[in-house]
C-alpha cells in the first residue's frame, strides 16, 4: 500500500515523499496514524522534455488547452511519440500516453482495420 506524507522543509512549502505503509497503529476521526518507510521517489524528481516535432492537434478545450500527438524526448532520451493535453504556453501537461516506433506502427495498423465512420459507440 502507498500513503504520501507532507513533510515541512521550508516555511510554505510541503513537498511530498512517496512512503510505505509498514502497519497501521489507530484511525482518529480523519486522522491515521500510520508506521511509514520513506522511499526515495525518482518519479517525484524534475522531469525534463523537449517537444522535437508537433505532428497536430486533435483537440481543444474552452480554456485553450490542446490535445496534441507530438515526438517528444523526455529527460533526453529518444523521441518518443506522444499524445496529451498541453497547456497554451506548453509549460503544463496532463497525463498522456506516449508510444514507441513500434507501437506507433502497430497502432496505425489496427486503426486500418476499423470502419471508423461506421463503428457504433453506444
């Protein structure tokens, strides 16, 4: 079981730390107290990107954010391909999913076979 805890570092500022739940002690009200193991969270560190190619926007929402299919390197690996809602200045994202050459390739051969106009949703 994962649990985040907030721990006080500078005045203001709570970052979170990934922990695991050893065993629960009691519940008092909305409080728990929990025996916790903190775990060094990489996924938790600064993730870097650069956006190497727009391929286009799939959408956009009334608050100008784009669902976009992009090549994308993140934390300077290859590119990868990668379709997410991107914010206006490109600065924030949202959960995406991002695809490999190969997947790429197979996800286009599957999306042949399906009669899009006709396919049935309900």
């Amino acid at each position: 079981m994962k649990a985040f805890a907030y721990v006080r570092s500078l005045p203001g500022r709570f970052p979170v730390i990934r922990c695991t739940v050893v065993k629960i002690k009691g519940i008092i009200g909305y409080n728990s107290i929990f025996m916790v193991r903190v775990e060094e969270d990489d996924d938790m560190a600064e993730v870097k990107f650069e956006i190497v190619k727009s391929l286009g926007v799939l959408s956009e929402t009334s608050k100008g954010w784009m669902k976009e299919i992009n090549l994308v390197s993140w934390n300077d690996r290859n590119p990868k391909y990668d379709i997410r809602e991107w914010s206006p200045d490109h600065e924030r994202m949202s959960k995406g999913i991002t695809l490999s050459p190969e997947e790429m390739v197979k996800l286009k051969e599957i999306l042949a076979t399906i009669d899009i106009e006709n396919l049935d949703l309900k």
